[in-house]
C-alpha cells in the first residue's frame, strides 16, 4: 500500500496579479432531464449538463458536468435543492451524494432535493486526464517517496512532479478552464437549471473555498451557504497556505498523543516519546512489518490520514506500537483501481488558482520553512510542485474576500483540525459580514457528522435561517480512545481538503 497526501499547501512566493472574473449571466441556463441511477441507487437520480467551458465566451465551447440527487421526500413542503462539496479539489460530489444523500434528507426532514455534482475535470465531468492509463499513473509514483525527507530526494521529487504540467495541460481543454472560481459559475448555473431562487449549499473542507469564491462572486444569491472545515480564502488562493499547514496538523497530532496517554491506549505510556523515537529511527532505517517496508514519509503520511476522523486514531496508535517495535524494509504500490482521476484533478484544479514558485531552489526554502513548524509541514509542501510548470487560468479569483451576503454565511470549525486550521473558519468569519461563527472543541475534519451539536445548528440553520447564539461552542466528543466512541463514524468524511 502507498501511503501518500494528495492534499498539498500553497506557496510563500506568488507572482501575477488578480483576474477580473466573468459573471454567469450571459451563459444560456441547462434542461436537466433527471433519469434513475440505477438499480444500485434506488431512489436517485442522474444527469449530465453542458456549461460554457470559458465564461468569457458564454455561447461557445461547452464542457460537460454530471450531477445525482436525491429527491426531496416532503413535497408539500419542499424547500428547493440543497447543493454539495465533500472537498478535494478533486472529490466526486456525484458519489458524495449518492452515498451520504439519504442520510442528509433525513436530517433535513426530506425538505430538500440532496444534490451532488462532479466539478468540472473531476469524475463523471470531463475529467482531467494526466496519463495514458492506469499503469502510466502506478509508473509516476515509481522511485520517488511520498514527500522528499532526505535532500538527495528533493531535486528528483520536483523534476518529476513539476513533468507534470505538461502532460495535463497538453491536447486537454479543460486543464485550462477548471479553476474554482468556473466552478461557482456552473453552480449558479446549476441553481438557475433546479429552479432556485437562492442558493442552498452544504460545503466541506475544500468546498469551503469554492462557498467562500461563490459568495463573493453571487453574494446576492445565497439562502444558506454552510462551509465546514474552512481553508482562509486568502491565504488559499494567495499561495501561503503553508502558513497554517506547518502547525495544524502538529497540534492535533499533539492532541492525539494526549487523549492516547489520558486513556492509557496503546501507543503510550509516554507516547509522545515513543512518537519523537519512531520517527527518530525510520528516518534511518526504513520499518518492516507485515512483509512491507515503512519509510519516514509513510509513517508521516499515515499520522497526517488518521488526523481526518479520530475515529481512526485507535487503529492508527496501535499501527505505530507495531511499527516502534519492528524492523526493516521495502513498500509496495496499491493501484487506484478503474483510473479514478483525484489524483489528476486535485492538480488541475489547484494549480489553476493558486500560483506557485517555478524554480527548485524556491520549493527547498519552503520545505525547510515548512519544517521548521513541525514534521508535517513538508508532507504538505512538496506535492505543490506539480505547479511549478503549469499556468494559473485567466479566470481564476484571488479576492478581494470581503463581502457581505444576501443572507448569513454559517462558518463552522474545529479546535483542532489538523487538516484545515480552526484559524481559517475565524479568518473567514471576519471577512464574511453577518456570519455566525460555530466552534466544535474536538478533533478531526469537519464536525457535520461527528458532533450532535454542530449537526443540530447546521440542520436548523438550512431549514429555518435559524442561526446558532453568538459564541456558540458545541462541546467535544469523549476521548477518541475510550471504547465507548471508537467505533463511531462520521455521517459526512469530506475528500482530503
């Protein structure tokens, strides 16, 4: 199995200067011509529209956007469409919701159609395609780690992430219009084509970007907008993301280490010790277990995957007891099976907002800024170099993000989150006038799902406008290692961002 973090940061350095987004006025509004799934989604609906593929040109080229909902169950008192991200870039908001759309509907007492769409270049969309097959993708990931620890991997790592821009771009017209603020364009496109007045949007982790453009693009288009897991806008799309990257995933991680310790888990006694020691002794020798060799990024990589949901963290503390008591060798390589594209369009999408410095020395001296906030700063640097030879998209929107919206924004965050900063959801409730701040003083990704608390605010908000009482903090979970609650799931795991 290849452990790797898709999710990359942004840059310290950026060049150019912001574009003037085009409006989705002028673009002609879609049919849908809803059709069942499929007997594997009973109750769903398909379909597939065309959108402009360049909002500059609202009459030309189109490109194609697939979508699923689930209808809504209460007629009589049917709301309108209530539309979704589950994060990225790169996630399928088609299969996000076909898989969590019955558990939203009754959440919202079936007032709502539930709908799911593949952003442009992602999924069932158009998609990106970076590579010639499965295979061609499985030979990119060959002979490189999964982020460069050691400074004799760097320059390979960057030459063979930054080859990536040319394969992408190449003979692909949709590599060069998938930025996120094209995205916000097709969904209010997509809010025209349901019959909405006003958007409904439920959004997480990256789709807090894409709520954030999309409410500085519409702000007088919006019912209830919920961003859950919030990257600052600013400090996306400006390319410092590293900023908050470097010490998020620490203090959670910390925190994991913690709660571990307080309910005598596995992994410790004295498990921030053990921690410092592991990483201490593969950083020297790689780790064999189980007939597979862990290297230093794997071990970073896993910790960085078990921060998503703590209802992984047991398993996760008992893989490092095995680890720290066990010796050397060499990974294998997991295949993404039927070529799915989250690998391609996580690219496409970020590197058409976000710009990157283009030259190797620029990505050593973040790396070592990165590294200097903890041992995850780089497993989140590196990835960005796939960037370093592929052009920004002329319509991508780099703010200004202060704006006020036609109705409230509901921001919501987690004291620690090791994958989008709590400071984010408190950056973007400054910039976005009249919204209401809710807090989850727990862990992990997101807290749709995972606190009762914050799913009964978000819930209301959506239904009835009701927003939560300022200063709002749902409080946390019990200990993660306490078997009582290690075998809860989240209703909602949102896509890496």
């Amino acid at each position: 199995m290849r452990l790797t973090v898709l999710a990359a940061a942004a840059a310290l350095m950026i060049t150019g200067t912001p574009a003037v987004p085009a409006s989705a006025g002028g673009a002609q509004v879609p049919k849908i011509d809803w059709t069942a799934c499929g007997p594997e989604h009973p109750g769903f609906e398909c379909a597939s529209v065309k959108v402009p593929l360049d909002y500059d040109d609202p009459r030309g080229a189109t490109t194609t956007v697939a979508l699923a909902r689930k209808p809504a169950t209460d007629t009589a008192r049917r709301i309108g469409s209530l539309f979704l991200n589950p994060g990225g870039p790169g996630g399928s908001g088609v299969n996000f919701a076909l898989g969590a759309g019955n558990a939203l509907s009754a959440n919202l007492q079936g007032r709502f159609d539930i709908v799911g769409f593949d952003p442009r270049g992602i999924g069932k969309s158009d998609p990106l395609h970076c590579f010639a097959s499965e295979a061609d993708l499985g030979k990119f990931f060959e002979g490189i780690p999964g982020f460069p620890y050691q400074a004799a991997q760097e320059r390979p790592f960057f030459d063979r992430y930054r080859s990536l821009g040319p394969e992408c771009r190449d003979d692909q017209r949709i590599a060069r219009h998938m930025s996120t603020a094209d995205v916000a364009r097709d969904m209010d496109l997509l809010r025209r084509a349901v019959g909405d007045r006003k958007l409904s949007y439920l959004g997480f982790s990256y789709g807090s970007f894409l709520g954030a453009t999309y409410a500085n693009l519409f702000p007088d288009n919006i019912r209830a907008l919920v961003i859950d897991g919030v990257l600052d806008p600013e400090l996306w799309s400006s390319g410092r993301q590293i900023e908050s990257d470097r010490i998020a995933t620490k203090e959670e991680f910390r925190e994991f280490l913690r709660t571990c310790d307080e309910a005598a888990c596995v992994f410790g006694p004295q498990s921030e010790q053990r921690w410092d020691a592991l990483l201490k002794s593969v950083r020297a020798n790689p780790i064999e277990l189980g007939g597979q060799v862990f290297t230093y990024d794997a071990v970073i990589n896993s910790a960085i995957g078990a921060m998503y949901s703590p209802s992984d963290w047991p398993d996760a503390a008992a893989f490092f007891d095995q680890l720290s008591d066990a010796a050397a060798g060499s990974l294998s390589v997991a295949a993404e099976p039927d070529y799915a594209n989250g690998f391609d369009a996580y690219n496409g999408n970020v590197c058409a907002d976000i710009e990157y410095p283009r030259h190797f020395n620029a990505y050593k001296a973040i790396s070592r800024y990165a590294a200097a906030g903890s041992e995850f700063g780089p497993a989140w640097w590196w990835g960005n170099a796939a960037c370093a030879n592929w052009p920004v998209n002329p319509d991508r929107f780099t703010g200004p993000w202060r704006t006020r919206t036609s109705a409230p924004v509901l921001v919501v965050g987690n004291y620690f989150d090791g994958v989008t900063d709590f400071r984010g959801a408190q950056a973007a409730h400054r910039q976005l006038a009249g919204s209401r701040l809710l807090a989850y003083a727990g862990w992990g990704h997101t807290a749709y799902g995972v606190s009762q608390c914050a799913t009964d605010h978000t819930n209301a908000y959506l239904l009835n406008g009701t927003l939560p009482p300022i200063g709002t903090v749902c409080p946390a979970n019990p200990n993660p290692f306490l078997p009582s609650v290690t075998s809860a799931e989240p209703l909602v795991k949102p896509s890496r961002r």
